[in-house]
C-alpha cells in the first residue's frame, strides 16, 4: 500500500517545541512549582498537528470503527477491574502460595490487605512484611465446626480474614470474633494451652496461620530493626530501618514514634533516604499531637537566628505555606508568625528565599470581602497603602493597626485591594 506523498514527508521532530521560550531564573516561579518549561503530551499532540497542516487521506483503505458492541465491553472490562472482589482474589491467590514460592509482589499484595486489620495494626511495617511471607492459609467449610479444643496445645497464632468464631471458655462464658481478630499463642516458646472451645459459626471462614516458631522469631527480634533515641533516660524517639530495594543502595532509618518535642525537632534533621517527604508529612498531620501551630512556628524562628539552621527552616516554611496556606490565612497569630518570618528574611537579606516566599503567598491566596464601617469622614483609618498607577502596580495594604478596627475586621498585610 503506498501512502498519500504528504504522509511520507511526515517525521517526528527533535524538539516540538520550537515556540517555547525558557523563563530566565529571574522570572521563574516557586521552586516548589513544576518546571514552567515541561511540555504535556496535549503540547506535544497540538504541536506535530500544527506541523501536519492538512494531510490529504484519499486512497488509503477503510477500515471498521469500534461498535457500540466493543466499547460496552470495554466498560464492562474496567468495571470488572475496579471490582473490590477482584482484589480479594488476587489476595486469595498470593494466600494459596507456599510460603517459599510468595514472590516480592504476593507479599506486598498481602501487606496492603493485610494493614487493614485490628490484628496488624499496632505492628510495624517489617514486622507485617516477614508474618506475611511465613504464613498460612487455612479454610473451614462448615459452621460449628470445632477448631480448637479446651486444653490442647497450640502450636500456631490464628487470624480471622473472613467469618465468625465463638471461644466458649470454661466457666460459661463465650465472646465471638470476627474479621480482623486474632487468637491463639503469644510470642514466647513456652508450651501453651487452648483455654475454651473455638468453634465457626457460619459456613466459609478462613484464616492465615502463623507457626509459633516463626511468629515468635519475627516479634523476639524486630528490636535488630528499630533504634531508640534517649534522653535523661527516657526514650523520645523510635526510628525503623527499612530496605527500599534488594540492592541494599536504599536502606535507612525511618520515624515510626517519637514525642511531639523530638518530632518538631526532627523537621530540621537531615533525613533518611527512605524517609524523604518527613517535613510534608509532618506538616499534613501535625493537629493530630500538637495543641497549636505556634508551638512549630515558635521553634522556627528560634532557630532561623542560627546560621547553620537557616536554609532548613526557610524550606519548611515555604513547604508548609504551598502545601497549607489556610494555617496562616485563617489564624491571625500564624498571620504574625509569617509576617515576623517575611522581616527576618528582609533583615538577613535572603532576596531569593523572600520573592519564593511573596510568589507562594500570592498564588495560595484567595478573595475575600471586608467591611470596615468608620464612625466619620475624618476618622482615621489604621491602616497604610502601598502602590497605585504611579508606583506601577497594583495597590496593597502597608501597615495594620494592631488591635485596631481595621484588624478585627480581618485586613492584613499584604492584601492587595
């Protein structure tokens, strides 16, 4: 078949951008923004199309268009992939697996099913990944089946993924376990017994079974993986190493606990290699364990007055105003924190950091309107302006009063009217 002498003079170009133009640093926005000069694959697509111009198709064949037949099977495709039960699946069969023959890939299919239950839940992460390259799959068919008798030995520690059991001890008493729930042995090899009956109640229910051997061997000796960090004696921080790939290149220590005092104080730490986004994470969840964000804010510029501290506290605080702008806008206190910080900036002469910071502000801000009713034509404002036509940009606010009527009202500094 021979194509239309247009479409062979077609090729792909090196460069399809031959319209862009890189913006000098001088006018580059935020760091933290992506690089204004990155072309999307719509750029990409518009840019070969307007290269094309009009490509004459007479002569080449016909060919059938998709029916509504195959795009309906199509949809039918995609939602049988989103389907939840599909997952369970895929679960199932890493938990049918022998346990010598769990890929990488089982057991990271485990670990994400597997986190969601109570049982798993106060463990840490390599801790979850060995219990779920050693364990077992077990299912009962029938309900009321007895699966472990009062006084037998346990040699193994149970946990529910799917039914319903009922323990009936002894002395009359019965509790019913569900998904998520555990029983069993503890982590010790002392030899251990069943105290009550532990029969199913519904038909279908499935476990995982972890040896006793294994189960206390991974628990016994998760202390090789965690390192403490004390002070006067007590512990205030607990960090796990975590490998990130077989290679060993990526391994490190990452904060798994710590008290608020140490976790403020790790923002300025250098960071492990498996821990890199320690500062935004921290940032997201902080309301979780502290009272107020001054109690950060107050720690930076404390430390912005040290030297050798300066580039690492400027960083959190232009990370924390992209990333959570409403902490500032909303708090009058966070409002003074940042206009305190902006001066420091100004004092210490960090242009670069100064313009990072207005550019970040300007972009996260949003409109608001303000009523300030004044009592006469000759009372005072308390408040000053700052630019116009004759200045050449646009007209912001100066100065605010402290405690004045225009600062109840909710007019800051920097407000561009």
């Amino acid at each position: 078949l021979q194509l239309p002498a247009d479409l062979t003079k077609m090729h792909l170009t090196d460069n399809p951008h031959p319209q862009v133009t890189h913006v000098p640093s001088s006018q580059s926005g935020c760091s933290i923004a992506s690089d204004s000069g990155s072309s999307s694959l719509s750029d990409i697509y518009q840019a070969t199309e307007s290269e094309m111009g009009d490509v004459d198709l007479t002569g080449l064949p016909e060919a059938p268009v998709d029916s509504e037949d195959e795009e309906e099977e199509e949809d039918e495709d995609i939602d049988r992939t989103s389907d939840p039960l599909l997952g369970r699946d895929v679960v199932r069969e890493c938990l049918e697996k022998e346990p010598a023959d769990k890929t990488d890939d089982d057991i990271e299919q485990l670990l994400e099913f597997m986190h969601q239950l109570p049982a798993f839940a106060n463990m840490t992460m390599s801790v979850r990944r060995e219990l779920c390259s050693v364990m077992i799959f077990e299912v009962v068919e029938q309900a009321g089946a007895i699966i472990l008798e009062d006084g037998q030995e346990l040699d193994s520690w149970y946990v529910i993924l799917n039914g319903t059991v009922e323990i009936s001890y002894p002395d009359g008493k019965s509790e019913s376990l569900c998904m998520g729930n555990s029983f069993g042995i503890t982590p010790s090899l002392d030899k251990q017994y069943m105290n009550g009956v532990v029969r199913t109640k519904v038909d279908d229910c499935q476990f995982v079974c972890i040896a006793q051997q294994d189960y206390w061997r991974i628990l016994n000796h998760v202390e090789k993986n965690t390192h403490k960090v004390e002070e006067e004696g007590e512990i205030v921080m607990v960090k796990e190493h975590r490998e990130l790939d077989r290679s060993g290149t990526r391994k490190g220590h990452i904060v798994i606990k710590a008290t608020p005092e140490r976790l403020i104080m790790h923002l300025i730490e250098e960071h492990s290699i498996v821990d890199p986004t320690y500062i935004e994470d921290f940032l997201l969840t902080y309301r979780t364990f502290l009272t107020s964000p001054l109690e950060v804010g107050n720690k930076l510029l404390e430390w912005f007055t040290v030297d050798s501290l300066r580039d690492k506290v400027t960083r959190v605080v232009l990370l924390w105003v992209n990333n959570h702008f409403n902490d500032f806008e909303g708090d009058p206190a966070m409002t003074r924190f940042l206009e305190e910080f902006e001066k420091n900036l100004e004092d210490t002469k960090m242009k670069g950091h100064l313009r990072l910071l207005n550019i970040a502000c300007a972009a996260k801000a949003k409109w608001r309107q303000i009523t300030l009713q004044k009592p006469s034509r000759d009372s005072p404002l308390f408040f000053s302006l700052l630019g116009g036509s004759d200045k050449g940009f646009g007209i912001f606010v100066e100065t605010v009063e402290m405690g004045s009527k225009a600062a109840e009202a909710g007019l800051k500094r920097g407000d561009q009217v």
